[in-house]
C-alpha cells in the first residue's frame, strides 16, 4: 500500500485506541511486523493549547515509524493549524483525521462520527489540513451513521476530493458503537469507488479474519484494533498467513516475557510524565491500573483468566500484576505447583 509518497508494504496496521495503543504498545506491534500504528485520537483544540495530557498523546518514537497522528475536530482553521502545529513538533509521517468516534460528549460538538453526517464539510476539513502540511492525510470513518444512514461511499469520495491520501472504515454504523456485523461488502463498494488506498477496520480477531477481510473486499490493508490488545503478536500471524506459512503461537514464556515488558514500559513512561511527587508516587498504581485490559488479554489468550479477573483490581503494582499473570498462565498449564500458589497484594492493598 502506498499513501502518498508512505510506502507500506505490510498488510496490516494497528488501528488508533484511546487509552491502549500508547506509544509502548505501538512499538511491539512494530516488532511483531505491524505496518503502520497511529497515536490514540487527540483533539485539536487541546493540542493548540499545548494541554499536558494531548501532548504525552502525540509522543512517537524514531522505532515506531511510519507513525500517523490521529487528531480529531470540526472546525477547519483549528484543525489545519493543529496539523501543522504537529508537522512542526512530532517527528511522525501520516495526519490521520478522526470521523468515526462514536462518544456522545464529541458527536454533541459535531465532532467525531457527527461528520458522517456532512459530507460537505468532510470535504472542506480534508482540505484545509491537506493544503496545511505536506504530510499525506487520511481519515478514519464509519458506515454511517445508522442503518438507514448508511454513506461511507460518499464520504470516502468527499475524503478523496478534498486530497485525502487514504480512508479507512471501521464498517460498522455509529449506532452499532463497537459490537455487532461489520459490512464487508461496502468496503468492497468503497474500494471499487476511489482510487485513494482504503484500510478495512471491524471485527477482526486473528490471521484468518484478516485475510478474510483482505480477500473478500479488495482493501488494501486490513486495520486491527481490539484483536491486537494482549496480542501484538497478530501482525506477524496474518504475515505469516499472507505468505501461506501456518501462524506460529507465542509459548507460555514468550506471552509472559512479552507482558513484562509492556508493563514495565507502561510504569517508565508513567513516571517519566509524572510532573509533581505526589504524581510519581502513584506513577506505578495508574500504570498497572491503565494496563488492566491489556493484562486480561495477554492472560486470557492463555485461558487462565477467571481468577486473574477477580483480582485484577487489586494489583497496584508491577511485581503484584506479574506474579498474578504468571500464575494464571502457568496454571493453564495444569501445573498443580502453580495453581495453589497465594497472590501477594501490595502494602496497604486489601483483598475484597
Ligand atoms: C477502547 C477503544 C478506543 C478507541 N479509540 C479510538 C481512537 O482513538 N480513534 C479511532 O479512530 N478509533 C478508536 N477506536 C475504534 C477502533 O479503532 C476500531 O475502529 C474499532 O474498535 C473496531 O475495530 P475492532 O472490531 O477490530 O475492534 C477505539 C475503540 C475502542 C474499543
């Protein structure tokens, strides 16, 4: 795939998660052969005003690229100025503009999946942010906006009319929020419709799914995102896949070892954006407490997570959330030595 002058020859990309696909995440999905990763969405406004928390948001890493920005918004000057403010300060290769998210608090400000609904000013945002920077833009879109709605034909044309260098559609409706049947054939419909490259984006859970998506549609890369949470492993399934080789599963060791570093990374990072000391002394409980839907992930996969579900909101600390997620994966192993091993709480942490 290629947009603009990006070439992206994997086939898979790990789609933009608030709150999951942090900058520690995006690079093991690097490592796990991903093609592309965007940072979670931020809004415009937050970001012209330098707001602490858009800042750490739009945090990349030379090792992580190509990187795409995701900003979100509705007003064309801010959202052209946010995207040069980032050409300008992040070292990244793609602005990706957000037109799918389903929260009522941004749809309430025609922001988000609201732009469904005006294809006329889809087009006039696309744009002015293409006409801002000399990064290539995409948008990330949805079906419509309900069942009786449904348009991303027209909006992916408004996208590409307005310079647009890319769409992706998460083929699900707005009213569908996350759940329910994803439409593959109008990613077929959208593909047939523009030239601009189009990345498929709904339900996609392992190496088989992808390229069900990729066969079925025509897309040009398939975007996986809650199929990657605990699983950066999934990029390299469906390349394996793609070249007709059988996936290789991660061993006990390899997810535990895999989990480790995530969390280890989560806890740097979090205390290295901790401003004040009271924020460093709770650097550890935020990361351990921001890593739980990853943590469930990584140890479900291994089908021990009943009793790690139980627990997991009283881990506070790394070493607590290893040990628990060590033995729930080894007891998946039927090692009676593991089963019966207590979990240690943190000081101060009580059991329920
Ligand atoms: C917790 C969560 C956070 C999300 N955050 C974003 C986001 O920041 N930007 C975005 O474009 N989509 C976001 N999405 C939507 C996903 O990128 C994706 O379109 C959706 O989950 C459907 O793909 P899936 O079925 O593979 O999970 C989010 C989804 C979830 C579940």
């Amino acid at each position: 795939m290629q947009i603009g002058s990006l070439v992206i020859p994997e086939v898979a990309v790990l789609a933009p998660m608030a709150g999951f696909t942090d900058l520690n995440f995006r690079l093991l999905c690097k490592e796990q052969g991903c093609g592309l990763v965007y940072t979670e969405l931020v809004s415009a406004s937050c970001l012209l005003r330098e707001v602490r928390r858009s800042l750490r948001l739009v945090e990349t890493d030379p090792r992580e690229r190509p990187v795409g920005v995701q900003l979100y918004g509705a007003d064309t000057d801010q959202l052209a100025e946010a995207a040069r403010w980032v050409e300008e300060h992040v070292p990244c290769d793609l602005i990706d503009l957000n037109m799918g998210c389903p929260v009522a608090r941004i749809v309430s400000r025609g922001e988000g999946a609201a732009l469904m609904r005006e294809p006329a000013l889809v087009e006039r945002l696309v744009r002015a942010v293409s006409d801002a920077v000399t990064l290539p833009v995409s948008a990330k879109i949805r079906a419509g906006w309900t069942d009786s709605e449904i348009n991303a034909v027209e909006v992916s044309r408004a996208i590409e009319a307005g310079g647009g260098q890319a769409v992706a559609i998460h083929a699900r409706t707005r009213a569908q929020r996350h759940e329910g049947s994803v439409d593959f054939s109008l990613l077929a419909e959208i593909k047939k419709s523009v030239k601009i490259p189009v990345l498929g984006n709904g339900g996609i859970r392992d190496a088989e799914g992808a390229l069900r998506m990729r066969n079925e549609t025509g897309v040009d890369a398939v975007m996986v995102a809650r199929g990657a949470l605990g699983n950066p492993w999934i990029f390299r399934h469906i390349d394996e896949a793609w070249h007709g080789r059988v996936p290789r599963m991660p061993s006990q060791q390899e997810r535990l070892e895999m989990l480790e570093r995530h969390l280890r990374g989560c806890h740097n990072s979090s205390a290295q954006w901790a401003q004040k000391e009271r924020e460093r002394a709770s650097a550890e409980g935020r990361a351990v407490a921001s890593m739980r839907g990853h943590l469930l992930q990584y140890v479900s996969a291994g089908g021990g997570a009943r009793e790690f579900r139980r627990q997991l909101n009283d881990l506070h600390t790394v070493d607590d959330a290893l040990y628990a997620a060590r033995a729930a994966i080894l007891n998946d192993l039927d090692d009676p030595l593991h089963s019966v091993r207590p979990i240690p709480l943190s000081p101060g942490a009580t059991r329920q």
